[in-house]
C-alpha cells in the first residue's frame, strides 16, 4: 500500500490564514482523510466546510500536487493540477474567495418559497374572513398611534396580518 499522502502541519497553517483573510470561521471546518484519485489506495487530506458540506482534497502523486474543490468560480466542482504547493496555495484562494461568495450569498429562491408561505399562511387563517370581535378591535386600537383615518386603516390590516386574520372594511375603526 502507497504511503499516504497528507498535507504538512505548515502547509495546513497556511490554510487557516487563507480561510481568515476572507473571514470565513475556520471552526466550521473539518479536517479529514479521502481515498487519492491520484496516488492508488492512499489517503489525501480534505478540507470541508461542514455547514456546507464544500471541499477541498488535496492530492498528490508523482507529478505534484493535484486539487479538486466545491465550489469553484463558475462550476460547482473544479479539478486543477497545480504541481507545486505554492501553485497549490493559489487554488486554495480560488476556492476560499469562491466559497465566500457562496456563504454570503442570499438563497432568493427559498426567501421567495419562504414569503410566499407566509403571505400564503396556512389554510385554517386564510379561510378566517369572519369580522373582527370586539376584544380584537379594541386591541388593534389599543396598539395603534393617532393619526389620520386612512393611516389608522391600513395599520389595522397590518395589525390584522399580525393577529393571523384579515381586515373587513369597517366604518367605524374606534
């Protein structure tokens, strides 16, 4: 069986500077061991992101140094042969800077499934049409600052909303 192929301590270190001179929290990551593509039935180290569960392995062979990582700058896993550590180094970079963005980035698609649920409700309040009760309404009043009718108006649907019901038009909103 081949040796195994793990990074140095110092190389690893170099690693954790990278990781922080992109403010990515070096404790969410997880050192492990994988299977080299490279270097048959040896063991390579593994960086992974485990909120994420992003990687990067670092392998090795007999012509140098090999790197596969998620996510890359355009596609979600990239497979570099840099040869040398210090070329090394610079898919390391590649990779932090390309899972920062990724970390930072807003999910818009679940923000949207998310607004639309609560916008949506469940069915038991979207079919609660009935009027207000009068604990409720004075509540709503109770809650709301002085102003103008059409001001008080819109801040009792809003009010409503809160309340898990919808507003009927109401003459009278004291």
């Amino acid at each position: 069986m081949p040796p195994d192929k793990l990074i140095l301590r110092t190389q690893a270190n170099e690693v954790f500077a990278i990781l922080s001179q992109v403010n990515l929290d070096a404790s969410e990551f997880e050192w492990q061991q994988t299977k080299s593509t490279w270097a048959h039935n040896g063991q390579v180290s593994q960086l992974v992101h485990r909120p994420t569960g992003y990687y990067f392995t670092f392998d090795h062979s007999d012509q140098g140094h090999w790197a596969e990582y998620s996510p890359a700058d355009e596609k979600p896993v990239h497979v570099a042969h840099p040869g040398s550590w210090n070329l090394q180094r610079a898919e390391v970079q590649t990779w932090a800077g390309a899972l920062k963005r990724e970390v930072d980035a807003p999910d818009l698609w679940g923000a949207l499934v998310a607004g639309r649920q609560l916008v949506e409700g469940d069915a038991s309040v979207r079919d609660d049409n009935r009027p207000f009760e009068q604990s409720e309404l004075q509540r709503i009043d109770a809650s709301l600052s002085t102003g103008y009718a059409g001001s008080r108006r819109a801040s009792c649907t809003i009010a409503a909303f809160a309340l898990g019901r919808r507003a009927r038009s109401r003459s009278s909103w004291a």
